[in-house]
C-alpha cells in the first residue's frame, strides 16, 4: 500500500487534485459568475437569457465548393465552447467557395465540427449550438451521486451520464454514421481499460453514429461518464491529444494545407510562463501546476511540428486562453452566452488564414484585438511552400 501511494507517476494525480482544488476557489472568488452558470445548468429561471438561436455571420451569398481548389485541412484542438469558433472557421471556407478535405477534432471543437463534416451548414450548425440550454446536454446523475457512499464509488466514474448529449445530436444528424459523412472527420479516444488512444472517424469506426461520436469525443474523464463501444470503455482522447494530427498525416493523407485552431493554450501551445514561482507562497503549487500539463502541451507542440513538416499551416487563436483557463473551460461548456462571438472571431481568423495559404508570400497579418484585447486574436507560421 505504502508503495503504490508513493509510486512517482501517482505524484502527478496528487498534483491534479491540489492544482485543482486550488483553481476552483481562486476562480469562484475572481468569478463568482460560475456558480450562476451551474446553477442555469441545474435550474434554469425566467429571469436567465440566453443568445439568440440564429446565425451571427451576415448574410452574403456563398458561392459553390470548387473541386478544383487545393485541399485544406481543418484541425482543432479542445477547448470546451470556445472551440464555437470553428463554426465561424467553416463559414469562412464557405465563403471561400471551399469545404475541409479533413476535419480532425478534439473534445470541445467535436460540438461543432462533427456537424460540420456531416454536411451541416455554417448557418444552421450557428443556430442550432445557440439554440442549446443546458437541459439539453446536461444529465446529472444524481443516483450515482446519491450511492457513493454506500457502494464505495463502485463503477461511479462521472457526474454527468451524457444520454441526453447524444440524443441532442441525434435529433440534428439522425442516424448517420461515421462513414456517411461527406466530410471525413476524426477525433481522439481514451481507452479506460487498456489506457490508450485510438481515432475515431471512418476509416477506423465506419458503424459509429455521428451522435455517439460527440459524445464519446467529450466524455471528458469525471465529469462525463465513459461510453462502452466494443466491450471496453471510453472517454475524451483530448486528455493525451490534445491537437490531434495524425488523421491529416497518417489515416487520411493528401491534403495541400492545413489551417489549424488553437483554443486551449497560449500562442503555438506555449505553456504557462510561472517565472518567480521559487518567490510565491505554495511554490510546490506552482510547480505542480506546470507538471500537470507538461506532457500534454509538449506532445501538442511536437505534434504541430510534424504538421509543418508535412505541409503549409495557417495556425490561428480566435480566443484568448484566458477564456478556457481554470474554470473558464467549464463555464464555457455550462453557458453559450459568449459563442456568437467566439464564432464570429473564428469567421475572421479563419478568411484570413485561408488568404494568407493562397498568397504568394504566405504572409499572415493577425486580425486586430478588439478594444478590451479579445476575440480576434490570431497567429501565422509561413508555409514552407505556398499554394
């Protein structure tokens, strides 16, 4: 017993609980907003408002996907509702008279590209994620809840069930499946038993619904219960992969570029910059706080370099990680309130990246900050080559 509670990868999990346990007080004290938006997620009053369900993009007419055009990919990382913006990323290929050749997704951006790679709309993917309350994706299950005690936690592995999330789905794309869509999209899954990743898109589960697939792709560990597919149980992949990119380079190779979102870390997936932590009172915090994201940024990073490697990237931030840090990631999820403008700022990054692919110099100017330094943020890299 004494060596398993010591066992140096377990370290890492007691980090998680007290890096954890401190960003929920130091986010409900600076935010007292987020107990508001769980409270509208349990009960919601007359009094609550919510965005308007309709499209934020003005109305211009599209003009028709060439098939002639090079083929863009389209990657996302997680990012829980500010991956909005990827709803405004696909308005911007629209507009371009383009479609992704690939949409490879992560946990939060499977809300909204999955609909996308199923044929949907800009417009009515927009009107449909603003439409959401969250009666319709969130199921606690208070019975589970209830029986902790008295089972020991037995089988108990998150808070909300995640029935009521697919259906929500269902109810948009019916029965279609993985390999119906008309766009091939991919995002990663964690295998609870076996504790691995695989991708989940057509070429490796062509049965799957596109429903089940949102939700097994944010079935983040905890909070969502794991989805049982084949036997096994799985959970959001976006906890080891965060920036997926082996679906654009290995299972669906051939595409000309990439434009890629980053909605969960700061610019090229920097990790947090704590100089002075030795100064702070807790530094053991501080130094645990880096060490509860240390692999998984790292692995973004080398997966972003593989990218390039393999082709020209548009990399944009449309939101600040201000957004998705502490408990700003679930409040994006709880409350859509800010998505009509995470999609607009993902509409105006995405048409400039797309210009910046077909420009000769491969020359990226990032859209001006708004006047309070948020929304349009964005970041190019230059392609080695241009299109």
């Amino acid at each position: 017993m004494l060596g398993s509670a010591f066992d140096v990868f377990r370290m890492r999990q007691y980090f998680d609980v007290i890096v954890g346990v401190r960003d929920t007080v130091e986010g409900i004290l600076d935010d007292v907003g987020f107990l508001d938006d769980a409270r509208r997620a349990l009960v919601s009053l007359p009094l609550d408002r919510w965005p308007a369900a309709r499209s934020p993009f003005p109305a211009v007419g599209l003009p028709a996907a060439s098939a002639s055009e090079p083929r863009i990919a389209l990657l996302a990382t997680g990012g829980s509702g500010a991956l909005a913006s990827v709803v405004g990323v696909a308005r911007a290929f629209e507009e371009k008279g383009r479609r992704p050749s690939l949409i490879s997704l992560c946990s939060g951006s499977a809300l909204f590209g999955f609909p996308i790679a199923a044929g949907i709309a800009a417009d009515d993917v927009a009107a449909f994620a603003l439409g959401l309350r969250p009666r319709d994706y969130v199921d606690v299950d208070w019975r589970g809840l209830l029986a902790l005690a008295p089972t020991l936690a037995r089988g108990f592995a998150g808070i909300v069930h995640g029935d009521r999330l697919e259906a929500t789905y269902r109810r948009l794309l019916g029965n279609m499946t993985l390999a119906e869509m008309p766009i091939p999209a991919y995002a990663p899954i964690w295998n609870v038993e076996e504790n691995r990743v695989e991708y989940l898109g057509p070429r490796t589960y062509p049965d799957v619904t596109v429903a089940r697939a949102v939700r097994m792709a944010v079935s983040l560990p905890l909070f969502i219960q794991p989805v049982e597919l084949d036997e096994d149980h799985w959970c959001d992949g976006g906890i080891v992969d965060i920036f997926p990119v082996i679906p654009a380079i290995d299972l669906e190779p051939g595409s000309d570029a990439a434009v890629a979102v980053n909605g969960f870390y700061p610019p090229e997936f920097a990790g947090e910059d704590v100089r002075g932590w030795e100064r702070r009172v807790g530094s053991i915090v501080t130094v645990g706080s880096q060490v509860r994201t240390c692999q998984q940024s790292e692995l973004a990073r080398v997966n972003l370099a593989r990218l390039r490697e393999a082709m020209p990237v548009a990399m944009i931030e449309p939101v600040p990680y201000e957004k998705v840090r502490g408990l700003g990631f679930y409040r994006q999820f709880l409350n859509n309130g800010e998505w009509p403008q995470f999609m607009r700022a993902g509409r105006t990054a995405g048409r400039r990246a797309l210009e910046s692919l077909a420009s000769p110099t491969g020359s990226f100017v990032p859209p001006a900050r708004t006047r309070n330094g948020s929304f349009d943020s964005g970041r190019h890299i230059a392609p080695r080559r241009t299109l």
